[in-house]
C-alpha cells in the first residue's frame, strides 16, 4: 500500500514538474531572449556602415510587428524533445528574428516585405522535419567500447597530426584584430583545407566530449591543446574559442538540453548587452566578436544576399562544386568573393536561408530548399538517436556557430557534418548511459 502512495505521489510531482512548469520556463526564456537578442541589434549598428543599416526610430514598430509575428513559431521550440535539430534550429530561428528586424531599418534595395515573408517560410519548413524527426535507425550490429575506443585514439592521432601538417604551411601568432591582415596569405593544399576544416568542427569536439563525460580529464584537456594549436596556422576564431566554448557547453549541458541550447545563445548576448550598457565603449571589443559575430552578422548577410540576388541572376547551386561542371553559372567567382566585390563588409559568406535559398532559387522557392535542409538535420538526429543529450551538445558544440555562417552544403562537405552524423551512427549507445530527461 505505502509503495503505490508513493508511485502516486512520484507520478503528481512529475506532471507538475514536467508540464505547467517546464513549458512555462522555455516560453519565458525564449521571449526574453528575443527581446535581449533586439537590444543587442539595436546596439550592433555602429558595427555597420550606414548605408547598409541605419537606426531608425519610425521603423521600430514594423520592426516589433515582424519580430512578434515570427515569434509565432516559438511553440515549436517549447513543445519538441531535444534533438541535434532542436540545437541548430534555435540559432538559425534566432538568426531569421534578427533579419526580421534589421530588414526594417535597412537600405538595400529589394522587397523587404516579400523578403520577410520568405524568411518566416522557410524557417518553418526547415524546422518542421529538423524538430520533429527522431525516431532512431537501427544498427545491424553494434560495435563493442573496445572497438570505439581504438577509433577514438585513432581520431586524436589524425587531429594531432592535421595540426601538425597546418603548422608547416605557416605558423605566426598574431592578435585577434590582426588576423585578417596575414590570413589572406595563408595557402594550403584542398585535401589539408579539408582535413582542417572537419578537424576543427567534428572530430575535436567529438573526442572532447567522449573524453570529459567518461571523466579521462587529461585527454579531454589534450584535445582542448590541439584544438587551440590549430590558431597561429589557420588565425581562425574557432580554432582560438573551442576550448572556452566546449568547456562552456560542458557546464552547460548539466542543465536539460532544451534550456542549455537557449542559454548558450542567450547569456553571451546577455553579457554583451550589459557590458555594453554598463561599461561603455572600452567593452566594444566583446561585444563586436560575441553579440555582432554571432547575432548580427548572420543576419545581415541574409539582408544582403537579398538585395545581391534580386539584382542578379540565381546561382541554381551552381556555387556548390559537385554541381558546378553540370550547370551553365553567371559566378565567375566564390560567392564569398562576390558579396566582398560588391560590398565592404569583409567575405560575407551566409546560411543556408541566404545560399541554398535565396541564391540558389530565389525568394519564393526558398522554403523547399531549407525543408530538404531540415530533412538532413532530421537525418542527422536519427543517428544520434539513443545517444545521452550531454554528448550530442557538446559534441556538436560548433555546428551551430557554423551553419548560421556557411552554405550547408559546405557545413555537410567542408566542415564535415556528414562525418558527424557517421560517428554518431557508430558510437556505443551504452557509453555514456541512457539519455537525459529532455
């Protein structure tokens, strides 16, 4: 009798616990954060020349309006489980909230209106099968720990010697404000390029996260070394931040996968916000490389491929360059490329909302590019099905910084995700326990 009180009372305390409150705290936090993350904006706009994106106070309420009706797609994020699609999802929802109201304020030249809706569009049909599939594909067989944990020695061997192998094309240790006055000059064979790049975005964290939540410390910090080795050959920000963003998403990922993907989003602009409100100018240089390079760039980028491409002809993938030598292309050069010819505002590469849709196929076709996009992450999110929500946060710790800044077919290729996705595919779902609680 006493037991089947308490199996009562545990079952009342958990519907509590889990359905008034919990929903309740995503939808408070996800709210602040948008109004947080529209602070931030309105103080990135001397980052900006003028005449790209100026403040404007009579385009503040179109700028509300917009951003409150897209926020329409916030119960998405309040009601799905936690997935690897939920963790890319939230920073590319946040960064479409960002164009939305920087488009009020810009002067490009494009139908901001069309462009808008466009966006709003294609956020919902990316995040609809990226949130909402998980069902996990089963394994034929499963390798033993034994197994894993040889590849995983063998992934440490690579990155140790990736590394090495960069270091001979150039080693210089310069200031971050430096960087993009040698990075230029840096040359390195397409094959290392490669290897860098899935280096530096897969298989560092991977390691890392295998590493920490198995408590073997001293390789967990050898990994955070070679990571931040990659700094003086590449001058990349990623390669100098990985080691304080996957410590930062080690202290986060003790919180429930749902809120530590909001807070590592929202406490960095968070800080930038009233660092910037408190101290002043002298903190300029966090807020332009956390809250402008985070937040604002991403969205600016969409504001720009707008107004590029609704001046020019689409690039119908042809920048991709598995399809390039199929596809009569007006590029002659890198989108990238392009976008810093035409104007100054540095190699503004872009997202998927930007390159896959808005280059590719233009305002209206855009949502069906970004829903094959989320069809991917969905992929992505059944091979990782099974595995603990500690894990897949910290060892997919850098794609969201990477898919808010790069097409996605360069994150799937370049950057490795594909590779991701394969290590996930393998790992031993008894490794690191069950699941957490979502």
């Amino acid at each position: 009798m006493a037991e089947s009180v308490n199996v009562v009372h545990r079952g009342l305390a958990a519907l509590f616990d889990r359905e008034p409150k919990r929903p309740l705290l995503l939808a408070l936090l996800i709210s602040l954060h948008l109004v947080i993350c529209a602070a931030s904006l309105r103080m990135s706009f001397p980052f900006y020349r003028s005449e790209y994106v100026m403040y404007d106070p009579a385009g503040l309420a179109n700028a509300i309006a917009a951003t409150a009706i897209f926020a329409l797609l916030a119960p998405l994020f309040v009601f799905a489980r936690f997935s690897f699609g939920y963790f890319c999802g939230f920073y590319l929802f946040t960064m479409v909230a960002g164009f939305l109201w920087l488009t009020s304020y810009s002067k490009l030249q494009y139908d901001h209106v069309a462009a808008s809706i466009s966006a709003g569009l294609s956020c919902l049909t990316f995040l609809l099968p990226a949130l909402l599939i998980t069902s996990r594909i089963g394994q034929p067989t499963e390798i033993s720990e034994r197994i894993f944990e040889r590849i995983l020695y063998v992934i440490v061997a690579l990155c140790l010697a990736t590394s090495i192998a960069a270091a001979t094309y150039g080693f210089r240790i310069v200031a971050i404000k430096d960087i993009y006055r040698y990075r230029s000059e840096l040359q390195f064979p397409t094959v290392l390029n490669y290897a860098i790049s899935s280096t530096m975005t897969v298989l560092l964290p991977f390691a890392y996260a295998c590493f920490a939540l198995r408590r073997r410390y001293w390789l967990a910090v050898a990994m955070l070394a070679i990571s931040i080795s990659f700094y003086p050959s590449t001058l990349s920000k990623i390669a100098l931040f990985t080691p304080a963003w996957l410590l930062c998403m080690t202290l986060l990922s003790m919180l429930r996968g749902r809120v530590a993907t909001i807070m590592s989003l929202f406490l960095p602009v968070l800080i930038g916000v009233l660092l910037i409100s408190t101290i002043g100018e002298p903190i300029r240089r966090y807020f332009d490389i956390v809250n402008a390079r985070m937040l604002a760039v991403p969205s600016v980028a969409m504001d720009v491929y707008n107004e590029y491409f609704a001046q020019h002809e689409l690039t119908h993938f042809c920048q991709i360059w598995l399809v390039k030598p199929f596809i009569a292309c007006a590029l002659k050069q890198p989108l990238s490329v392009e976008m810093n010819s035409n104007y100054p505002l540095g190699f503004l590469n872009a997202s998927l909302f930007a390159t896959e849709g808005i280059a590719s196929v233009g305002l209206w076709a855009a949502p069906l590019a970004t829903f094959a996009c989320g069809l991917v992450i969905g992929l992505g999110n059944r091979l990782s099905a099974g595995l603990s929500t500690r894990f897949i946060l910290i060892s997919a710790a850098i794609m969201p910084q990477v898919i808010t800044n790069v097409p996605f077919s360069t994150l799937m290729l370049t950057h490795g995700l594909w590779l991701l996705f394969l290590l996930w595919y393998v790992t031993p779902r008894t490794l690191f326990g069950s699941p957490a609680k979502q």
